[in-house]
C-alpha cells in the first residue's frame, strides 16, 4: 500500500512537471530605420531543455548612392 502511494505520487509530480512552462529569454534588439521595408535581421534560438533563450537582431544598412 505505502508503494503504491509512492508511486501515485511520483507520477502526479511528473505530470507536473511535464505541465510548468519553462523559463524563456526573449531578446530584441531592433535598431532598424522606420521606413525600412525590409531590414536584415538575424535571428537564433538555443533550447537546452531547462531554459530557453530566442534572439533577434535587425538593422537597416546604408545604402551607398
């Protein structure tokens, strides 16, 4: 009986755990002109399973006239 309470519990606490979102960066660093139709950007994301980090760069280059 107290092993199969052990066991019902540890499954209740993975499923918890599968349900908790996990902590994510979102950095943007936008440094683009307003009338820029179609800035360069780059963009890069890296999971490593516990936490998250997404990173998106946009400029405007100078056009030579």
């Amino acid at each position: 009986m107290i092993r199969r309470r052990i066991a019902v519990g540890a499954i209740a606490l993975a499923l918890i755990g599968v349900g908790v979102r996990q902590p994510t960066a979102d950095l943007r660093i936008v440094t683009h002109d307003v009338g820029d139709l179609q800035p360069h950007r780059v963009q890069a994301a890296i999971d490593l399973g516990v936490v998250a980090v997404r990173l998106l760069v946009t400029w405007t280059a100078r056009q030579v006239r």
